[in-house]
C-alpha cells in the first residue's frame, strides 16, 4: 500500500472529546426509570396502607404487611430461572411483557376483597419484578457510551427515591382521601401509560446467544460477587424490617397521622442521595457505601434511643434516606462491576437476594411485632448493619474497590 493510500490516523485527543459529547438517551432512560418506579412502588405501596387495606381484607396488620414478603418471595422465586429462561428474548419484548404483568396484578389487587386473591396478585407482581428488575441496569448500561454507563444506571434507579419521595406519601394521601384501592388502580394506569411510552422511545436489543451464556453458580466464584451479594442480603433485609412496618412504628410513637409526611421526608432525603451517588460513583463508590451503611447505623441508633421526640424522629428520616437513596445503584454497580463478563448473572442473583430480603424483613418484621413490639426494629437494624460494615471494609480489592477499574474517568 502506498503513502497516499494510508488511512489517515485517528487522533486519541479527538477520539476522547467524541465520547464526551455523545449524550444519553434521556427520553428512554427515563422510560426505565418510570419502570423502576413502578415496580418500586408497587412492591412497597402497601407499607403507607397497612391499617386500611388490613380492615378491610379482615386480617390484622402483620398479616397485610406480608402482602409485601409474597411479593418478594414471587421475585425471588422466580428471578434466576426466568432470566436464565427468557435470556434470548429481546430486550424490549420482555420488558413490555414484565411491566403488562404489573398492570394485571395491581388492578386484581385493587378489585380483590379476598386476602388469598390478593396474596397470588401479589405474588403474580413480584414474578413481574423478577423478570423487570433482572434486566433494568443492564438496560441502561446498553443505552450509553461506557464513561456515562454509571449516570444512565442512575439516572433509571432514580425510580426508587421517586417512588418513596412521591409515590408512596401520594398513595397513603389517596388511600386516605378516597381508598386504598385506588391507589392500585391508579398504578395500573400509569403501567398503560408506560407500556405505549416503552414500545415508541426505548431502543431494542438482542438476548444473549445460547453459546455465550455461563452457569449462574459459577459467578458466585468471579472475585467480588460474593461480598456484594452478601452486602446486598443483609443491608436490604435491615432496611426492610422498619419500613414494611412503618406505619405501625409511626402509629406506637403518636405519629400515625403524619406517615405521608415522613415517606416524603424519606424521599426527598432520597433523591439527595442518589444524585450525589449518580454524580460520584465513578470515583467514590467504597466510600459512599461506607457512608451509606453508616448513615442508616446512626439514624437506627436515633430511633432507638430518641424516638421521644418528633425532631429527632425526623433527623433518623433524612439520615436514613441519605443513606439509602442510592444503594440500589451502588450495589447494582458494584455487582456489574464485579461480575465482569458474567454481570447478568450476577445482577439476577442481586435481584433475588434483594427479594429474599425483601421477605426475610417482612417475615421478620412481623415476628418482632407481635412479639416484642415495633420498637424492636431499630436495634434489629444496628446489629445486621454490622456485619455489612465489616464485609465492605474488607472487599477493598474486589466487590467494593477504591476505584472502578472498569470505567473511564
């Protein structure tokens, strides 16, 4: 080949201020974080609805309460093997199947007079979920260029601190002002509203080809899955033991009439959160967990000693939302990262332990309650952070390292 045939040489500079300016797909992303606020809420509506839903299912409100363990259980039941099943389905196609099942399941939940029926469309949401929640951040992470797959896995967990900022202090208002059911059937309208947004903004994507699928339980051998996992088990089953039950912890401390105030306290404290996690995770994501797992620890100890006074209440509220808000995408970051070439795999097997303590804290939860009071939870939630602290602490080379070695500053 001649001089003048020679392609011209790319210059690394030019190649680096390309990537900057491509942007995200914001439209799109917000599609899946509409989807992650809906699984969200739909899962934790109930917490805001206990007394109501419970009078009128004629159970008490332990029992209600375990309308969220059924939904975790479904999840978790059902994540692994429905991934593993529908890894070769387009991307696009399972989602608009997944979030179809939510419409199903929450306007049977929002018709239902019976506790049994309403358990199995609870159940039928959780089995939704698994299939959504398996493949939401690896979404997300296809939609961007690689120095932004951080913020787009952000930008859609943002979901979350919605759904508890927003989502849920409006569905204990509506639940309130006219009736729990139309807090359902309020979600099923917005399922319809997502399912057309979905099928004309968000891009589709291939499944996995059979040849490059690996055996799940061999992720858990990949260093790092397995401190993350374990993080992801107990840091969510602490959380969860308090808020499934946080109407009636609210209710013992004379606070009954001001749970839709707290929930968006909760939130807002949230989206503080997972704006500071969106915006430092690329740089700071051991200290941030670090941070996270010590912001609820103080927040629980404040619960525990001085939930006398309704300021300090309030105190545990922020710290607690400020450290939880952006751990959905920390641990999902963490497992991504860790998991390397197998991080579907190990984002379904997040996504089960995730609901395994969903329904452990539900469980768990209501055997505290009946037997020793909702006073109890704050100093359940001090011992399992313990261990959560320890594990990250050690994880400092794999699962939660100084610095993502993965992705481009």
């Amino acid at each position: 080949m001649s001089i003048s045939e020679k392609k011209p040489s790319v210059d690394p500079g030019s190649r680096i201020q390309d990537q900057k300016e491509q942007k995200l797909p914001m439209l799109a992303l917000l599609a899946l974080a509409t989807a992650v606020f809906i699984t969200s809420l739909t899962e934790t509506l109930p917490a805001g609805l206990l007394p109501a839903m419970s009078s009128d299912l004629n159970v008490s409100e332990s029992a209600t309460g375990q309308t969220v363990t059924i939904y975790a259980i479904g999840t978790a039941l059902t994540a692994i093997p429905l991934t593993a099943a529908t890894a070769g389905w387009r991307r696009k196609q399972l989602l608009l199947v997944a979030m179809a099942g939510f419409a199903v399941a929450n306007t049977v939940t929002a018709v239902s007079e019976n506790y049994s029926v309403t358990m199995v469309a609870r159940f039928v949401a959780g089995v939704a979920a698994g299939l959504a929640w398996a493949l939401l951040a690896g979404y997300a992470r296809r939609m961007a260029p690689p120095h932004l797959q951080g913020k787009a896995i952000a930008i859609a967990m943002a979901g979350i601190p919605v759904a508890l900022s927003l989502g849920v202090p409006a569905g204990t208002f509506l639940g309130k002002v006219i009736s729990w059911q139309a807090a359902f059937l309020t979600m099923t309208g917005l399922t319809v509203l997502l399912l057309v947004w979905i099928a004309a903004i968000v891009p589709d994507y291939p499944g996995q080809k059979a040849e490059a699928r690996t055996p799940m339980l061999r992720t858990l051998k990949v260093p790092g899955v397995t401190p993350v996992l374990f993080v992801t088990l107990v840091f969510v089953l602490a959380h969860t033991i308090l808020y499934t039950f946080i109407a009636t912890f609210l209710d013992e401390l004379g606070m009954g009439d001001s749970i839709d105030v707290v929930l968006l306290v909760f939130g807002a404290a949230s989206l503080v959160s997972i704006w500071v996690v969106g915006s430092q995770i690329n740089q700071r994501l051991r200290g941030l967990m670090i941070g996270a797992t010590l912001l609820i620890a103080v927040a629980a100890a404040l619960l525990a000693v001085l939930s006398d006074s309704t300021a300090m209440v309030y105190l545990a509220v922020v710290l607690w939302g400020l450290g939880w808000g952006g751990a959905p995408t920390l641990l999902q970051t963490a497992a991504g990262d860790a998991g390397g070439e197998q991080a579907d795999a190990a984002q379904a097997m997040l996504v089960t332990l995730w609901n395994v303590a969903m329904a452990g804290g539900g469980i768990l939860g209501g055997i505290l309650l009946d037997a020793v009071g909702s006073t109890s939870f704050p100093w359940t939630i001090l011992v399992l952070l313990v261990p959560v602290l320890v594990v990250v602490l050690a994880a400092r080379s794999h699962g939660f390292p100084a610095k993502r070695a993965s992705v481009d500053a």
